[in-house]
C-alpha cells in the first residue's frame, strides 16, 4: 500500500514541517521554532507569507524594521534559551538577504543557531535579471546568497520541493549539535517556493528534538585528571561552553570541590554569581587584575567551554610560558588549539567524569584564599572606580554601577561593542546565574537592542527568567541601529536602554590615541563637520519618545538613580540618556597585539610600535 502523501507547495511544506518540530525546556515540552522575524519583499512575500500566515498561531510571525536587527533578536533568544529554542528570519533576495548576513556571522562566531531563510532568484533563469539579482558573467549560479556560506554553518538552496525532505532535518540537526551549533541557511527561489509536490505524510509528523551531551574519551579523560593533579596553581577559566552544556552549578561545584578559582570569558561570565566563593573575576583584555594575575601564576590551566579567542588569552600573553593547558570543549576544532590537552566532549558530562576520575585529589587550600583575597582587593577597587564623585560628567564604570544597583536578581544585561564591553564585563556584579550577554565573539555594533527584544522574548515561558532587559549601548552604537525601540513598543515586549553618550567612538579613540595617533574621525569633536560651534550631540530621549518609547535624559548619577526607578515601573520600553567620561575607564586590562605601522614620522607611533613588539615577544607561540 503507497503511503499517504499531502499535496503543498515548497514553502508550505517547509512552513508545515516546522510547525512540527518540538524541545524541552525543564521537562515542558515547547515548539522548537518559536517563531517568525519576517520583513517580506518580492522574494518571499507570495509564496512564504501565504504559508505563514496560515499557522500565526502555532508559529507567530514578527515584523522588523531591518534584516540585520531581526536577525540579531533572533540570536538574543537563542542565548537566553541557551540555545535549547530557535527563531527564524525571513528576508527577500537582494539587499533584504544581505542585510542578514552581519548577524549570520555574529551567530557563527558565536556558535549560536538561527534560521536565516532568504528569497533568491529564478531557477529558470527565464525572467532574469530580476529585480535586486546581482549578476556574474561567468557564473549564473552565483547569488548573493552563496555569501552566507562564509558564515553559516550549514547552507543549501532548494532548486526542487522534495530537497527540503532532506535538508531540513540536517538544517536542525547542525544548529542543536554543540560541536557544530551555529546559524543555518536556506535560499528560496522564487520559482520553487511555488511548485506543489506530493509529500509523504510521514515527514509532517511531530518530532522531538535534543541537545545531544557527547561523553569524553575515557584516555584522554584519565590523562586530564592526571595532569591536573600535578598543578599547584591551578586554574579554572570558564566560557560560553558551560553555560549553554547546562553545567554552571556543575563547574562551581567542582571548583569549590577541588578547590581551583574560576575565571570567566566575556560569554562564561554570569555562570556563577559575583559573590560566588570560586570566583575570581572576569579575565583577559577587559578583564580583571585578580583573574589576569592568577592567569600569569597558573601552572595548569583547565578550559572549559571557550575558544580561548585573544581578549580572553591576552593575545597569548596572559599566562606562563610553562602553564600547560586541559580544554575541555565539545567542539574539537577549539578543544586542540594551541596544543592543549584535548578532551571533546559535552561540559556537564565531562566535569562530572573528570571530577569522579581525581579521587581525593584537591589543590592546596591557599591557593584559593589567594584568590579570594586578590578577588576582594579588585572588588574594592572597583567601589573606588564606581563611587560618585564631584566630576561634571560621569564615568561609564559609575553609570554600570548605578544600573546594576537598581537591577532586579532577574534582569538580564545586554551589551556588545564599544567602550561598555569593558566596562561592564569588569564592573557587572552578577546577582543571579545566566543574566548577563555580553556579545564579543563578533562585537558587534548593533546588536544590544535587537537581543534586548529576543531576550524580552524569551523571559516568558519554561527556562524564561521573567525579568526585564537591560541595555546598556554607546551613543555610536544606538545611532548605528535603534530601530528595534520601535518593534519593541509595537510587540509589548519592554526592556530598559540606557544610551551613555560619550561624544563618539570612545573607546576606538583610546586605541588610536594608545598607538600614537592622534584624536582622528573617532570623536564627534574629531570629525569633519559643517561648523564646530553648532551643537554635536543628539537628543536620544526625544528620538525615543518618536518611536513610542518613554524616555528621559538625566543630567546627573542621581537623576539617573531616580530614572532607573520610574523606568522599572513604565508599561513599555524605556530609554534613559546620559552625557558619560570618553576618557576614564577602570583598570585591569591585559595586553592586545594590533597592528601597529613598522614606520612612522611620528614620535609616539614609533613609541607605540617599540611597545607593541615587546607584547610580541611574550606571546606564546605554538606551545
């Protein structure tokens, strides 16, 4: 007897499908794909639409207001689900696509999954050259979708409706590998979304998905612990990879266990609590001296769940040229870099074996009162750094401080790029595990308010935090991408912005000045302007209140304090400004290898570059 088969178009059966595909979240069980970003052009608003607008209900669908910030809310909930539930984003072919594509590499870089789902021109080629297609005389399969293959981790076109039988499935099934998570592409001819096909009936039943946990190799496990039971100082650094394997409370157990102080990358942090008894503070290039002094003592390394990039390495300067390294990663392609230790494998599992696998073993209990101890002493600095003082203007450090003490246990901070990186990977005190996304891996300009919109998304329902979003951006930033306020107040989904307006790029004027340059198209003051005596700045508050949002500028910390409170009572999303310090930033930074020119007129560049050499010379190189 022939299997039953269900006559739909390309788009209807891929729209079909995924309204089929099911997770869990703390044992509930929940629709994989949460829904639609969506910004509809000729590519996909004939055929994709008319599919989703029939399952508005099981798979809701969100109007943008740019591609590129669509896609990054998608990637805000990806992290807040810590990458158990997906979104998709929809665009037209053309510039809509590529509109994408800066959030496809952030998604990459990050290792988190999105569905990218873009038009693309006529497999027949007959009406060619469309509207938006981008033509290549020596290739006419090219695309401007074949661009997302840089940055995707899985990419198809469907030329034929039975291809996405096949496709889908691998589509997912890369997105929820850790090894392997990242976003996925799928191009849309025009031609083939429209084409019916009978399909199997069996490819729309439900299915439930998981995370797989990969186990570690039991060899490479056993010389771990032995490795690390040599370690006198050793040292726990901790990333992304632990939050999103579920093994925070795993990884602090052990730490206190074992007795090995943790330090966390920009995507580990918010693991573990400020306050937590292991901890020893954010290490790296924005990093803390407590953790980037324990960093260059440590003689065993144990890496858990980071990919170990320059800001949280120092640029390889940050550690003893003798320290050897255990990473544990479930991505193999980090887990052997720089000739570590390697142990593929889930984090959760793999902490656990390696924990049962040490026996009695425990580090010497002074080595973790010295990190306490050198903990306490960058906590204080950080009041010195964060205290009000008699200044005209405030410093970021004392504008974090001030969000962060009117901060629920629950509200997640949301930041990206810019000077407040830094800041607040420094000087965030993390009151609650996993409210803290801090985007890096790409620093990406941009991204804060789009993932404030995700991150709003997300707080509702099982694995949701239930708190408020809380964005803090640069006045570059929110110019280069704001548009999300508005979504935001269209959707009901309220987070706090807080623009610190600094008069530019700040913290690229500080590189640049570092390196022997002088202030240089950074600063607005610096720039090419009509008449320097006109005013520079713009009214954000004002902006904001155009798109709908409430909003205030405060003219001090204490009007700020003030503002905090009212905007944690407002029935939508409020955005608050403030004039903050281009120059003061807390210490406790390593060092950073750039480029710096090898000649120079210049005195200070010369300088610069007799500096940067010597950075150089103690990176460690293939060890």
């Amino acid at each position: 007897m022939a299997e039953k088969t269900i006559r739909l178009t390309t788009a209807q059966a891929l729209v079909r499908w995924l309204t089929q595909q099911a997770t869990e979240i703390d044992s509930v069980r929940v629709p994989l794909f949460a829904g639609v970003f969506a910004i509809f052009g000729h590519g996909n608003v004939t055929c994709l639409s008319e599919a989703l607008e029939t399952v508005q209900d099981s798979l809701p669908t969100w109007r943008g207001q740019n591609e590129q910030s669509m896609a990054l809310a998608a990637i805000g909930f990806a992290k807040a689900k810590r990458r158990r539930q997906i979104m998709i984003a929809t665009s037209s072919i053309g510039p809509g696509a590529l509109n994408m594509m800066t959030a496809a590499g952030t998604a990459h870089a990050n290792r988190l999954p999105v569905l990218l789902i873009a038009g693309d021109t006529f497999t027949n080629r007959l009406p060619d050259p469309v509207l938006q297609q981008v033509e290549h005389f020596n290739n006419p399969t090219i695309t401007v979708n074949d661009g997302f293959k840089a940055v995707t981790r899985y990419w198809d076109r469907i030329t034929h409706p039975a291809q996405v039988i096949t496709s889908l499935p691998q589509a997912v099934a890369t997105m929820l590998d850790p090894a392997d998570c990242g976003p996925a592409f799928i191009a849309l001819p025009q031609d083939t979304q429209e084409i019916a096909f009978d399909y199997p009936a069996s490819f729309f039943e439900p299915r439930l998905w998981s995370v797989p946990r990969p186990r570690p190799d039991r060899k490479r496990l056993a010389e771990a612990a032995a490795l690390l039971k040599t370690a006198e100082k050793p040292l726990i650094i901790s990333g992304g990879g632990v939050r999103y394997s579920l093994a925070e409370e795993a990884v602090a157990e052990f730490a206190v266990k074992r007795g090995v102080p943790i330090v966390e990358t920009m995507a580990g942090k918010g693991g573990v609590t400020h306050y937590h008894p292991a901890h020893a503070g954010p290490i790296g290039i924005i990093g803390s001296t407590s953790a980037n002094t324990l960093a260059a003592e440590a003689d065993v390394i144990l890496a858990i769940g980071t990919r170990l990039q320059d800001f949280t390495t120092g640029s390889w300067t940050a550690f003893s040229p003798h320290a050897q390294f255990i990473s544990i990663n479930a991505a193999r392609f980090d887990a052997v870099k720089h000739c570590a230790l390697s142990v593929a494998g889930d984090a959760l599992e793999t902490v656990t074996e390696l924990d049962a696998a040490l026996g009695e073993w425990r580090a010497d209990p002074a080595y973790m009162a010295r990190a306490q101890a050198l903990f306490r002493e960058w906590d204080a600095l950080l009041d010195t750094h964060q205290a009000p003082n008699n200044q005209p203007v405030p410093t970021y450090a004392q504008v974090v401080h001030a969000a962060n003490q009117a901060a629920g246990e629950n509200d997640t901070l949301i930041s990206a790029a810019g000077g407040l990186p830094g800041e607040v990977a420094k000087g965030w005190r993390v009151k609650a595990p996993n409210t803290f996304d801090l985007e890096f891996g790409f620093s990406c300009m941009g991204y804060e308010i789009p993932a404030g919109w995700g991150h709003a998304m997300a707080n509702s329902g099982p694995g949701g935090l239930g708190g408020t979003p809380i964005v803090m951006v640069g006045d570059g930033t929110y110019l280069m991408m704001n548009s999300d306020i508005y979504s935001t107040v269209l959707s009901g989904h309220k987070i706090i912005v807080i623009v610190c307006d600094n008069g530019g790029f700040a913290v690229i004027n500080r590189l640049q000045q570092a390196k022997g340059v002088p202030g240089f198209n950074n600063l607005l003051a610096d720039c090419r302007v009509r008449s320097p005596s006109e005013p520079l700045h713009v009214d954000f508050a004002r902006h904001a209140e155009a798109m709908g949002a409430e909003a205030r500028h405060c003219a001090s910390l204490a009007e700020l304090v003030a503002a905090l409170e009212w905007a944690k009572e407002t029935d939508r999303t409020t955005v608050l400004s403030i004039a903050t310090d281009a120059y003061a930033w807390v210490p406790g930074d390593a060092d950073w290898d750039v480029g710096v020119p090898e000649v120079s007129t210049r005195e200070t560049v010369r300088k610069a570059r007799q500096q940067q050499q010597e950075i150089r010379a103690r990176q460690r190189v293939g060890v």
